[in-house]
C-alpha cells in the first residue's frame, strides 16, 4: 500500500510532499521561504526547511531518529558551515542519517535550500 501526504502548503496537484510505501518514506524536497517570495536568511530557510522534513516523516509514521538518508541543495557553499552547525542543531542528539550537501546553480529567488530525505517507519511493536 502507498500512503501519500500533502502538508499544507501543498495541495497535491504536482507531487507528494512525501509518501510512504511499505516501509520507506520518501520525502519531496523542503523549502524554507517561498519562490518569488520576500527575502529570508539562510538560517531561517535552512531551519524552516528542517522543520518542513520532520512534520512530514511524523505524519506518516516516523521519525528524526528514523532518517536513513538526507540530501541538501545550497545555493552557496559559503554557507556550508552555517548548513552544518544548524544541521547539527536541529538534530539534537539522535542517530545522524547518511548525508549529501552539493551546491547549486540557481534556485528561484529568494530559495537558498532545498533538503530532501529518506526515512524508515517506526516499529510499532505490533
């Protein structure tokens, strides 16, 4: 069975924010500000866009600790080290899942990142 959830900013028109199929949950990427939308800062569009991933694998049955791969997408690889201390800050003292942070080209002004992830469902016990 596929489960599929569109948070609320997504009406699933396009795509899933995420989707769950047996065990996995596939998360579409996250943003922290909205295309064409007002400037944020980095850290509060990396923080929002982390915020965005875990609702997202909570609403189909997961969790942080249950992340089995993370991908991220930075407009500038200056911002890297801030990418790294607030990921690390966000996660708090859970497991880390695997991890990918490439820089890109261009993203629709004001995004400067964009993460997506891989998660496991969590053993209910049942």
């Amino acid at each position: 069975m596929i489960e599929r959830y569109c948070d609320e900013s997504n009406d699933g028109s396009n795509y899933s924010t995420a989707v769950r199929s047996g065990e996995l949950i596939f998360v579409s990427g996250q943003l922290g500000a909205e295309p064409h939308g007002p400037d944020v800062p980095f850290e509060v569009q990396l923080r929002t866009a982390l915020a965005n991933l875990f609702a997202a694998v909570a609403a189909l049955g997961s969790g942080i600790d249950m992340l089995l791969k993370v991908n991220g997408y930075i407009a500038n690889i200056e911002d890297f080290p801030d990418y790294h201390r607030i990921y690390r800050e966000e996660f708090g003292d859970v497991p880390r899942p695997a991890r990918t942070t490439v820089q890109i080209g261009a993203f629709e002004p004001p995004i400067l990142v964009e993460i997506d992830a891989i998660a496991r469902v969590r053993d209910t016990g049942a």
